[in-house]
C-alpha cells in the first residue's frame, strides 16, 4: 500500500552509513513514537527527501560520501516556502570535521549542528522542535496552493463574466436596433402603405423579445 503524503511528510530521514548511528539514530526515535526512513546511499536520501520529509538527520561523515552533492542540488532546488531542517551529529568543537561541518552550514542552509557524544532527550527534542517548525512549512505550502486556486477561480469567473456582459450585451442591441431603425424610418415617412403595419409589428415583436430577455436575466 502506498503511503499517504501526510504520511510521508511526517518522516525524519536518516543518512548514517559508517557505523551503527543510522541503526541507533532509528531505534531512538522509534522508542519515541518518531517515524524515520534509515537511506542508506545519497541517492537514497534525495528520493526519500523528494518524497516528503519533516527532518533530515545526518552525520558529519556523510558530507563527503560519494554523491552527496546531489542532495545539496535537492536542498538548492527547494520550493520557497521549504527549508528543511537538518541536524547534523558532529564531533568535538575544536576537531578538523567539526570545522568541515561548520562550513557547510552556508550549504544546506537550515542547520542544527549537535556535538556527540549526544544525548537522547536533547536528540528527541530538536527532532520534534524541528518537525514541528517543517509542519509549519507544509502549512503555508497548502496556504499558497488555496491562494493560487482561488485567484485561478477568481480569473475564470471574471472572464465568464466578461463573455456574459459581453452575450448580453449582443442580444440587447440586436432587437433593440431593429426597433430604433423603423422608429426613425416611421419618424421620417418613410414607410407607407401596408409597409406601416410591417414596421409596427417589427418594432412591437422585438421590444417583447428585449423585455423577454430583460426578465430573463433578471
């Protein structure tokens, strides 16, 4: 069965391939009621993020595992109203990595850098701190796409609207043309004879017609 997008929406991936953090990371959060997909390659992870996500959690080592510029192109090529947050476990503060982890903040955007050895209920917390602020991102997601179908809706009615005004418009003169060109030929004399009465009847057919079409509308 094919997950719901709610459903995909509410994950929180997890790339840590060297190790037994992917493994680790995932207990931990299943303890905690947190539903998350281990990737086990990069191309894993931007399928998955494609798919939906609330979080992303990675380790410091993943950032130079091979692809791994392709989830940077995925995070690159967000919507405006996403930024996905990541948290990434990295070492001491003082540590080569730690400096690498540091530079790639600027890249992925919108990070959490946790200093291990991590512990759990600081690990559960960001977590959910950071689902709840991509929830809210979803949010304003649906928010633009109801905005973007009203003004759709609205456009549409409009333009029904005009070609209304503008079928109105055409079966208003039509009778009503008729009716003030033998008015002014009446006026003028000329129509005689049996003509007079023709003349009448059109003025009078067409003037029903228009009151027909007046109510009509009405």
């Amino acid at each position: 069965m094919t997950p719901s997008v709610e459903t995909l929406e509410r994950r929180v991936l997890v790339y840590a391939p060297v190790g037994r953090d992917g493994t680790l990371t995932s207990e931990l959060l299943c303890r905690d009621s947190i539903d998350c997909v281990v990737c086990l390659s990069a191309q894993c992870l931007v399928d998955e993020f494609t798919a939906g996500a609330s979080a992303v959690i990675l380790t410091e080592e993943t950032l130079d595992e091979p692809g791994f510029d392709a989830f940077v192109q995925a995070i690159d090529a967000q919507p405006p109203w996403s930024d996905i947050p990541i948290l990434i476990f990295a070492g001491n503060e003082g540590s080569e990595t730690a400096f690498r982890t540091v530079r790639m903040v600027d890249v992925l955007r919108n990070v959490t850098i946790i200093e291990r050895p991590i512990r759990v209920a600081a690990v559960v917390s960001m977590v959910r701190a950071a689902m709840r602020a991509r929830r809210r991102q979803y949010e304003m997601r649906d928010v633009l796409v109801a905005l973007h179908a009203a003004r759709h809706e609205a456009e549409a009615s409009s333009r029904l609207k005009d070609e209304f005004l503008a079928t109105l418009s055409h079966e208003l003169r039509t009778p009503l043309n008729a009716i003030l060109g033998w008015t002014l030929m009446l006026r003028h004399g000329q129509v005689q004879g049996d003509q007079v009465a023709r003349a009448l009847d059109t003025v009078d057919r067409n003037a029903r017609a228009q009151a027909q079409l007046i109510e009509d509308v009405l």
